[in-house]
C-alpha cells in the first residue's frame, strides 16, 4: 500500500525512453550483469527504498541503501 507512515519501496519508469544495459553501467557488487548487451524498452528514473531516494538520473544519490528486512507475522 501507498499510505502515509508505511515505509515505500518505489520506483518510477518511464516507458518511452529505452535503457542498454552493460557492465560498466551496472549497479551489482559482483561487477557484472547476465543482460549485457540487452536493450530494455523502458527506463529506471528513480527508485525509493522506505521512502529515501536512492538513484535518481542515474547516479546513486546514497552510500548505503536504507533497506529494512521483511517481518511476517505468523
């Protein structure tokens, strides 16, 4: 849900621009991607993680993601 006070993990796309995917412009730690070469239809402007912009235009804006693990209640 999007609701004021829950934590959001978003991200906006934007369909009508494409997006080539390479390894030196991938964001993994290993350094490398399985999609090199791939062009995708659309493009990653930002993403939110609990409600923190943490790329944007792409460049990280932060040094550490502040991602919080998953609760279930059970």
């Amino acid at each position: 849900f999007i609701h004021e006070g829950y934590f959001a993990d978003l991200v906006l796309v934007s369909p009508k621009h494409s997006t080539e995917v390479g390894h030196k412009t991938c964001r993994y730690h290993c350094g490398w991607t399985p999609f090199n070469g791939t062009r995708f239809s659309s493009r990653i402007l930002t993403t939110w993680v609990n409600g923190q912009a943490v790329f944007d235009a792409d460049k990280l804006t932060q040094s550490q993601t502040p991602a919080m693990p998953l609760v279930f209640n059970r």
